[in-house]
C-alpha cells in the first residue's frame, strides 16, 4: 500500500512537470516569427541564386544551381519552377512588388537557358521531361493567380494539353492502361512524378477556367474529367492502399519499382487528392490524402524529422511534400486528432529547422536538420528551396480550432 501511496505521489508531481516543459516547448516555438525567417530565406534566394545579381552577368534571369555562382549548370531546368513557386508564395503572402518584378524577367530567363529547349525552337518552355514541364505549369498557374496576368495560365494550358496530356495511355494497351509519361522519349515509364502534379494541373486549369476567361479549346469539365482519370491511375498503380506509400514508377517492362518511395510523390498525391476532394467532396479522396501523409510521419520520418537532403534532386523531395502537406493540415473537414497530429509534426520540423538547420547570418538551409552551413560554405538551390517552403508553409498554417 505505501508503495502504492508513493508512486501516485510521483506520478502527481511528475503529471505538472511534464506540462510545464511542455508550455516551455510550446512557448519556445510560439516565440519563432515564421513570417521574418521566411522574408529572410526568400531575400536569401534572391541574393545568393538569383543570376544576374552577380557582377557581369546582368541578363541572367535564371536562378543559379549553387550559391554565390559555385553551380551555374543550366542542365536542372525543374528547380526554376519551385524557385518562382517560393517567389509567388512571398508574394502572395506580402504583397511587395519586389517579388512580382522578378516575375517578367524569369519568364524571359527560364525558357532561354531551357537546355532541352532547342530541340522544339518553336516552343522554348518544351522539355523532354515531362515532369519537368509539368512543375513549370504549376509554377505558371500560380503566377497568373497571384497576379491575374493570362499570359501565365494560357501558356500553362497550352504546354499541358500539347505537351502533357499527349502523353497519356494509350489505355487498352497492357500492363500500363494509361498513366502520363515519365520522359517524352521513354514513353512506356509511368511515373508517380509525372501523374501526380499532371492532375494538379487539370484540376487547377478547371478551377481557373472561368478566371482565365477561356474561350475556346476544351471545356471546363474536361479538365475535372483528366484530374480524376489521373489520379485514379495513379491510385490503381502507384498507391499502396493498406500503408499509403506512393511507389515511384511503373516501367517500361511493366515492373512497379517499390523500392523507392519519396516525399515528393507522395505531397503530388495527397495534393491532387485535397484538390479533388475540395472540388467534388468525396471523401474517399480526402482519407487517400491522409493516409499518404500519415506513411511520410509514421514510416519516412526519424526523431520527428525526415532524412537530410543536401543536394541535386533530392533536395527539392521534402519541399514539395511540405507545399501540399500544409494545405491539407489546414482542412477544417477533418478530424481533430489527425489535424493535431499532423499540426504538431509540421510545426516541429520547421522548429528543428529554423532554430538547427538555418545559418542566421546568411538565411541559407543546406539541407541538413540540425546543422546549419557555415557562412562561407555553399549551398545547392534545391535544399534551400525546400527550407524556404518549409517556412512558408508555417507562415500559412492555421492554427488548431479548440477541441
């Protein structure tokens, strides 16, 4: 009995000490302004990547692979997108013309230094990736949203009915039955990275069909019909329905590649399934969405975070992840607990990152968690990018509605 007597009195004394670290972790958090070291990363984006801020190079409307002109390889053309997506985003989020004005010099710049672009001289934004040309889409979208300039979303429209739709199916040919084509040259490899952001452009071309004023070329619901034919391709093919793992790629021998299973196709994935589920509520749409999110936190995360990533394309991975995983985190239709849980995760990864990952004197993220890169070192434009949407992420997180 007294031992009994003595551990509900620990347990009572432990129970307000465990509360108290944790309003002291909450307080801490609470102190981060989101807002501030997202400025500050984006103006780190501009001044470090942006190309025509360096000395002799005034006509360089292009985002430089490398910090401070340490990579000026023009053969990553898919990164330009998701630094003009961080661009609209602090935009959007400020309303500063600082950003805006770099809007018309990148739509110069990036089909210029396009590499694959002189294959197709009629058509400059063209590229053999497909998926390439589809992050360019969105980004275009975006720009138009953010600005009401048409110019952005017809040419999104364009490159996608030309160029991206083109690809798909054809649907009764074995063991494939459609699905959007990884490369324009390899056309029976059919990519998770190409099918998911392919139906975020069809659903969004079909939310933005009466702004943009279309007047001729398909109907609005065709797009609404390509979204859901997409996305149920890639559900059939790609998507474990017991774990909600996204696989990468079904390919051209027929073999889907489970081994490799990454952020950014599973963000695609639960982005066009909220996309979905928002326009048709269907909530089979909205529980595919959670449950690709819950794989990421349960399986692809350690320590409350995910895997470093310092560079080439897997830099970009978890940065795309986050652009979707918070406006889904943001759906008020869904449950408290599954909101809580993936609120609490966000907001820990961008407190690891803020207070661990990034260099407070230059604002860079190297893509390690909980190291930031010395002030002399330089950084890969893609981790970067991902920190800059990790922090834009938090300047748009809603917080948790009382339970």
């Amino acid at each position: 009995m007294k031992k009994i007597t003595l551990l509900l009195l620990m347990v009572a004394i432990a129970l307000p000490m465990q509360t108290n670290a944790a309003r002291k972790k909450d307080k801490k958090e609470n102190t981060i302004n989101w807002n501030q070291v997202a400025d500050g990363m984006t103006q780190a984006l501009i001044k470090h990547f942006w190309g025509a801020n360096f000395e002799g190079y005034p006509d360089r409307y292009y985002f430089n692979y490398g910090s401070d002109l340490s990579v000026m390889t023009t053969d990553h053309y898919w990164p330009q997108a998701h630094a003009m997506d961080v661009l609209v985003d602090a935009y959007m989020r400020t309303g500063e013309k600082q950003y805006k004005n770099l809007f018309p010099l990148w739509w110069e710049g990036a089909p210029k230094y396009n590499f694959a672009g002189k294959i197709k001289p009629e058509d400059p934004w063209w590229n053999v990736f497909v998926d390439d040309m589809e992050w360019i889409a969105l980004a275009q979208i975006r720009m138009f949203e953010s600005t009401g300039n048409r110019e952005y979303i017809t040419k999104a429209r364009q490159t996608y009915d030309d160029w991206i739709w083109s690809t798909w199916g054809p649907e009764d040919e074995a063991p494939w039955f459609g699905g959007i084509t990884w490369k324009t040259d390899v056309s029976k490899s059919k990519n998770a990275c190409s099918n998911g952001p392919a139906a975020l452009i069809a659903a969004r071309l079909y939310n933005f069909y009466d702004k943009a004023k279309f007047k001729d070329g398909k109907v609005r619901n065709a797009y609404l019909n390509e979204a859901i034919k997409i996305y149920t391709w890639e559900k059939n093919y790609l998507f474990d329905r017991e774990t909600g793992a996204v696989y990468d790629n079904i390919n051209r021998k027929g073999q889907i590649q489970k081994n490799w299973i990454f952020t950014y196709n599973v963000g695609t994935f639960l982005g066009a399934a909220h996309e979905l589920y928002k326009i048709t509520g269907d909530k089979q749409y909205l529980e595919d969405a959670v449950l690709a999110s819950n794989y990421v936190i349960d399986h692809l995360s350690g320590n409350g975070v995910l895997s470093d990533a310092t560079s080439g394309d897997g830099g970009l991975f978890h940065g795309i992840f986050f652009r979707y995983f918070v406006k889904l985190v943001n759906e008020e239709t869904l449950d408290y607990d599954t909101r809580k849980k993936f609120h609490d995760y966000l907001t820990n990864l961008a407190t690891v990152m803020a207070e661990e990952g990034v260099n407070p004197n230059t604002m860079l993220y190297a893509g390690r968690w909980r190291k930031a890169p010395a002030d002399n070192e330089p950084v890969g434009l893609t981790p970067h990018l991902t920190g800059c949407m990790l922090m834009e992420a938090m300047c748009i997180l809603k917080p948790l509605p009382a339970k």
